[in-house]
C-alpha cells in the first residue's frame, strides 16, 4: 500500500515527557513553576505550556511533590474567546510576579518573556530569585447557552473547570 503511513517515524515514537496535565475538577493547590513554554498543537491548537510542582493539595488525587503540566489555551472559536484566554495567561504570569492582571502598568508580555528564558536556560526554582509559587484553584460550573443551564445527553450536567490563579503573600 502507497498510502500507508510510516508508523516508524519520529512522530509515532515521540511522546514528550508524559507528564500529566493538572484533572479536571475542584481542588485548591500551592505550585512551584518548573518550566513554561510555548507549545504549537493540533489537537489544543497553540498554547503556553507549563510543569509545576505540587507543594500542597486538597485533592487525593492530586500529591505533594508530583509534577504536573498546565495548558494555557490561546486559539479560540471567536474574537471573545481569544480575549478571554489571553487574559487568562496573563492572569497566570502576572501571578507568578505577585501582580495585578488588571494592573495596566504591568508588563505581561515583559514577565512572560522572562519566565520563558529562564525556563530555557533550565534557571527556574534554583534560588529565592528565580522561584515561582502561586495558588491554583479550580472551580466547577455548569456550561450555559443562552442563559439556560447545558445538560449532557444522559441528563447530567454539562461542566467545566475555570481556573484562577493566585499569587503568593511572601
């Protein structure tokens, strides 16, 4: 068969780390950034990457000390979507500084920028200068269309998980 593909190729073998995303569901962690970069998808689209240390957890399932990955969505169906996600990223970044998202006066793309070469020059968490911890707290919610509340086929209720981000008192 011409058409088949190569199953043997560097895409069929290359899986990255494996390191778990982050569940879905409510739960309330303290994280250490451990590596942050930029990750063009097919499946997600383009996002910001993330591997954080779990430092506490109220989750069972979720320990201390494991690692993690993060996915910051950028893609969106629509311009407000976008918006949404990229205040979003900045709402993580600026977390990590102890910032104020809505603080005009931040540079988001500055402390992005800084997170980033930090995590390519393998820099973050070796000292008090280059470590990251905020606290995550994800929320449950019901999906909505038109004001109406979104069940699933079976009758259950159609969720999501928002995430917020919050900085550290130091």
């Amino acid at each position: 068969m011409s058409n088949r593909p190569d199953l043997n190729g560097k895409g069929m073998t290359d899986y990255g780390d494996r390191t778990p995303f982050l569940p879905f569901g409510e739960g309330r962690y303290t994280t250490r950034l451990q590596k942050i970069y930029f990750h063009e998808g097919f499946k997600a689209g383009n996002t910001y990457r993330s591997k954080v240390l779990i430092l506490s957890s109220d989750r069972k399932d979720v320990k201390e000390g494991e690692l993690y990955a993060i996915q910051l969505k950028l893609d969106g169906k629509d311009p407000l979507q976008k918006a949404a996600r990229a205040r979003a990223v900045r709402s993580y970044v600026a977390a990590h500084f102890g910032a104020d998202p809505a603080d005009a006066a931040f540079d988001g793309n500055g402390a992005l920028d800084s997170l980033i070469k930090l995590s390519d020059a393998d820099a973050l968490a070796k000292d008090a200068d280059t470590t990251f911890e905020i606290e995550i707290v994800c929320k449950d919610k019901q999906v909505e269309e038109n004001g109406k509340k979104v069940n699933n086929s079976d009758g259950s209720p159609k969720m999501f998980t928002n995430q917020y981000y919050n900085p550290i008192k130091k």
